[in-house]
C-alpha cells in the first residue's frame, strides 16, 4: 500500500467533519500481488469488517486504483451473498486498465504517464486478460451492488471509463449509481487542495454523515 500525503489530509478531514472512524487495509502492490488474488482476499476483509461494524454504518472508499479493486471487492461480496457497504464511494477509479488509444485520445492528464500506467496495468493483470473483470469490473455483472457514489475529472485519463460504469450500472437493478463529474477536474481532484476538491471532498464528508 502506498500512500501520499494528500491522501492521510483528505482522510484525516473526512474523519474528522464527518465524526467517522477509518479504517484502512493494507495490501500488497503489483507484481508482487496480482488481480487474480487480491480481490478476493480483499473482499474477505471487508465481509469480516462489515459483519464486525454493522455494514449499514460502513462506507468503502477507492481511489484511482483502488476505486478498481474497491469496485472488484464489491462484486465479490455481492456474488458471495455478503452484506454489502452502506454506500461505496470510488475516486477517480481506474477502471479501464488497458488504455487504449482511443481511450485516451485528446485527454490532457498532467502528472500521468500513460506508458507507465500501461506497464503498470500489465504488472497488475499478471496471467488474466485485461477483459478479465477482476482487472476491468466494467465487464462483470454491475447489478445488486448498493449505492455508488463516483467522482471524476472531465480532464482525467480515467474519465471514459467512469463514463462507462456510469452508463451500465445505471441500468441494473439493485444499483444506484450517482455520477460526480468536474469539468475540467483532473485525476483524483478530490484529494487536492482546490476549490473544486474542497467541494468534493465536503459532498463526501456528507454522505458519510448521512446529511
């Protein structure tokens, strides 16, 4: 697990307007953990968490590739018949892992190294295909998975595939998908200390307070 400081400030923020206490998983990182586990292991640890804390009070909360593996975790649950989260917030998810061209076509993502990203996804799908829905949850069933709440840039690389997840969840039943989306915003913009990123940020220390 690797975190940057803007991630403990937006964490330690969301604590402590929305008066809730945070957990955060540790896992392993690629090549060293791959799609092919860590979902699973992951979903594990929030089906004992959840039954722990009582999911109807519980949130789960991604951001970039962790929004990819909350979502895959998510899906998990549900086809284990486990209690699911209260609600799931995903940042920025990166949901596309293969970034085609056209994908990212016209896109400016500053600070985003889209070559490194590909290799990056290719670490993470180790044997699987990126069609596979443990590396790509857009290509698994969306339906009976809670609230989802989704925040992303229009100017973000994974701004197509949050539109994708938008479009098909919205039609599945048992999903109720709300799609945040900044014009202009970058990469996991709620994280930063913007205008744009304070307003994200409160929605969220909103729903998590149940406002």
């Amino acid at each position: 697990m690797h975190m940057l400081d803007r991630h403990w400030q937006a964490i330690s923020e969301i604590s402590v307007k929305s008066n809730a206490e945070i957990t955060i998983p540790a896992y392993p990182l690629a090549p060293e953990a791959t799609a092919k586990s860590t979902p699973y292991e992951m979903a594990n640890i929030l089906e004992g968490f959840l039954q722990n804390t009582g999911a109807g009070h519980a949130f789960l909360v991604g951001d970039s590739a962790g929004g990819n593996l909350a979502l895959s975790a998510l899906t998990l649950l549900r086809d284990q018949k486990a209690s699911l989260p209260a609600r799931t917030i995903l940042i920025s998810p990166w949901l596309n892992l293969e970034l085609a061209d056209s994908t990212v076509k016209d896109i400016d993502a500053p600070g985003m190294d889209v070559s490194l990203l590909r290799q990056d996804a290719h670490k993470w799908r180790g044997d699987l295909e990126f069609s596979d829905p443990l590396v790509n949850p857009l290509n698994g069933a969306l339906h009976e998975l809670g609230k989802i709440a989704v925040f992303c840039g229009t100017n973000d690389v994974v701004y197509p595939g949050c539109q994708q997840l938008a479009e098909a969840a919205s039609a599945q039943p048992g999903t109720e998908l709300e799609f945040h989306e900044t014009l202009g915003a970058g990469h996991s913009y709620v994280l930063n200390d913007t205008s744009v990123g304070r307003a994200g940020r409160s929605m969220i220390c909103d729903m998590v307070a149940g406002k």
